[in-house]
C-alpha cells in the first residue's frame, strides 16, 4: 500500500483534504511571489521598505485566504457565486460614490488600514458567477438567443462601471475573460463572429470620435494608442516610458547586469518600476534567461490549472478552474506585451511580482477556488 493510499483509508477526513492540496502548484505561486519580493527589494535601493516586506505580508495572508478556501467544499463557492457578484457590482457603485482618486483615475475604496480595488475582486466573482450559471443552464440551451444575452448582461454590468473609472485594462480583462468562459462553456461561434465584427466597428468609432463631443476615449488614453503605434513620436513625452522600457530590456543582454546592478531602475529612468513595469527590472538585472525563467514559472501555473480542470468531472469546477487560468494568463501576457511595446500601456499588473495588496490577494483567493476544486473533485475509491 502506498503512502497516499495509506493516508486516504486512515487519515480523518478534516486532514485529508490537505494531501489532497495541489502542494506543486503552491511551490509555483511561492516562487512567483519570491520573485516580485527580490525585484521590489533590488528597486528599493537594497531596502525591504516600502514595498517588498508590505507584499511578503500581503501574500502570507493571501496563501492563508487560499487554504482556507480550499478547505470549503466546492459547492458552497457554487451557491456564494451570485452573492459575490452582486457585492462587486456594488462596490464598483460604491467607487463611483465615495472612491478615492489617483493619478485621474478613481478606483479605489479607502477602508483605513487598506484601500480596496473593487475591480481586481470582479475579475474572480465575474468568472465565478458565469461558471455557476453555466452549470445551471441545460446545455441544449448554451446558443440560443434569450439564454446567451444573460450573461453577456452579466458581463457588460461590471465592465461599462470599470470603464467608466477610467480603467481600460481591467475592462480588456473582463471582457476577456467573460467571453472565453461563454466559449468554453459551448456558445456557438457565430456569437463571436458577430462581436468581433462589432468590435472592428467599436475601434473605428474610438479613432473617429476623436476630438469630437461624443469622445469614447480620455485623452491620456488617446495618448497611449499613439505611443503605442509610434514611440519614437514623442519621446521625451508620451513615448519616454515605453523608450525607456524597451532600453532596459535591451541592456539585460542573456544573462543580465546583475541583481541590484540594473542602471535603468537605479537611476530612475523606469516609470512605476515596483508595479507594471517591474518585469524590465527583471529583465535588466537578469536578462533573457531570468525573463524566460519566469515566464516558465507562469506556464507551468496555467497547465497545472488546465490538468486539474480536465480532471474534474463536474462543469462548474472545470469551468471555474479554466477561467481563472485564463484570467491569471491575461494578466501576465497583456503585462509583459506592453512593456515589450507589443500592446499600448494599459496598466496591468504582473502577477504576485507587480507591487499591490489588492491585485495579489485576490490572485490567491482565485488560486484558493482552484484548489476547492482540485480537493473536493470526485475521486475513484
């Protein structure tokens, strides 16, 4: 008889759902994490203040919120699903009310010991509510109009709110994300053709309504597009971040310059180098193989979620573990896209590396759903 056999017939029931953890991809989240605190160390000057010793606390929390998670039955999360999304729909109500305003956007929710982005919560109670009502919903009913405008319903609620912040990349996420678990849910593809043809026309109205009464975009938005597809444009203004970006990239070379050695990073060239563009400091210190090396990392994420979603014999667990692997997905490829300059700069963190409370707990909160499921999954005895 083999160890987990073992355990499986004579540890109790309480403890056993612990072996049951996928304990691999817990070693992968804290290797990520690792990570982003050796990166938010370097660009402190050496310094565990202010931000690296802020997030090793944040994802202490995080991997606590995850267990705990984990622990609870699938088919409660199930149940909660509705209620989550109504609470982050009220919220992002609530931030149009009484948010707090950055940088001209207004995103957050001030709690006093923290501040909350309701936003970065609607990515996971999104995914959620969308698995559930799938599950719900007879499948020979997935493509037929009246049950197809639901959740499109569902989706345009909290991302028109998320865009009107302004928030561009986080509505990109939800839209995304929506979209894909329609899709995999079986929603037929002329669905899809109709939107994506409808999106053409969407982005020929965003360039045409420029300067116009009816402008669809801010300005600084506008600005973004334009270094985007022309850095060399402005590059003393809009283009300076990117510029310097794609620089940094450059020096890394294969093997880098050296932790803490990184000269765009040090000298202060990099815009907002503990939060999106951390991943050029990354790439400066450690070049090539240290980029590659994590983007490894993140892959290895993504399949351990799409194993344990296959493995799973029921559709909102598989639905639910495949959306937040896609979410996780976008996070770090629309990230790592813009500061390469592959994608106009949207504002969106690098996951469990990027400095930032809410961004991280709710990753492990989604990862804590993730494992509810792997524990919880029907097992042959």
């Amino acid at each position: 008889m083999s160890y987990l056999e073992y355990s499986v017939k004579y540890v109790p029931s309480g403890l056993r759902k612990i072996l049951y953890i996928n304990w691999f991809l817990v070693l992968l989240l804290t290797a990520v994490a690792g990570v982003g605190f050796m990166m938010l160390y370097s660009v402190a000057g050496g310094d565990l203040q202010p931000w690296s010793m802020a997030q090793m606390k944040r994802f202490g929390l995080g991997m606590g919120m995850m267990f705990f998670i984990a622990m609870v039955p699938i088919w409660f999360w199930r149940n909660m699903a509705g209620l989550g999304y109504v609470v982050s729909v009220v919220l992002l109500v609530l931030v149009e009310l009484i948010g707090t305003t950055q940088m001209g956007a207004q995103r957050w929710i001030d709690l006093g010991f923290m501040r909350l982005q309701p936003s970065e919560l609607t990515k996971i109670t999104l995914i959620m509510m969308l698995a559930a009502y799938y599950d719900w919903l007879d499948v020979s009913k997935v493509s037929r109009p009246l049950w197809v405008l639901v959740p499109v319903l569902l989706i345009i609620v909290p991302t028109a709110l998320v865009l009107k912040q302004p928030d561009l990349g986080t509505s990109i996420l939800l839209l995304t994300g929506g979209a894909t678990i329609m899709f995999l849910a079986g929603v037929s593809l002329w669905y899809f053709a109709a939107v994506i043809s409808s999106g053409v026309g969407l982005v020929a109205a965003v360039f045409f309504s420029r300067g116009t009464p009816w402008q669809l975009l801010k300005d600084y938005q506008y600005r973004r597009i334009d270094t985007f597809l022309d850095p060399s444009s402005d590059p003393l203004g809009a283009g300076y971040h990117i510029t310097q970006s794609k620089i940094a990239l450059g020096s890394g070379g294969w093997t880098g310059r050296g932790f803490m050695q990184g000269t765009q990073s040090r000298l202060n060239f990099l815009p907002e180098k503990h939060t999106d563009f951390i991943f050029t400091t990354l790439a400066e210190e450690f070049g090539f193989l240290g980029g590659a090396s994590l983007l490894t990392l993140y892959v290895l994420i993504l399949a351990f979620c799409a194993v344990s979603a296959f493995q799973n014999r029921d559709r909102f667990s598989s639905l639910l573990t495949l959306g937040i692997a896609v979410t996780f997905f976008l996070f770090f490829s629309v990230n790592m896209s813009m500061v390469m300059g592959l994608a106009p700069v949207v504002g969106v963190p690098l996951p469990l590396v990027s400095y930032g409370g809410s961004s991280m707990l709710v990753l492990l909160i989604g990862f804590g759903l993730v494992q509810s499921a792997h524990v919880h999954r029907a097992r042959q005895k």
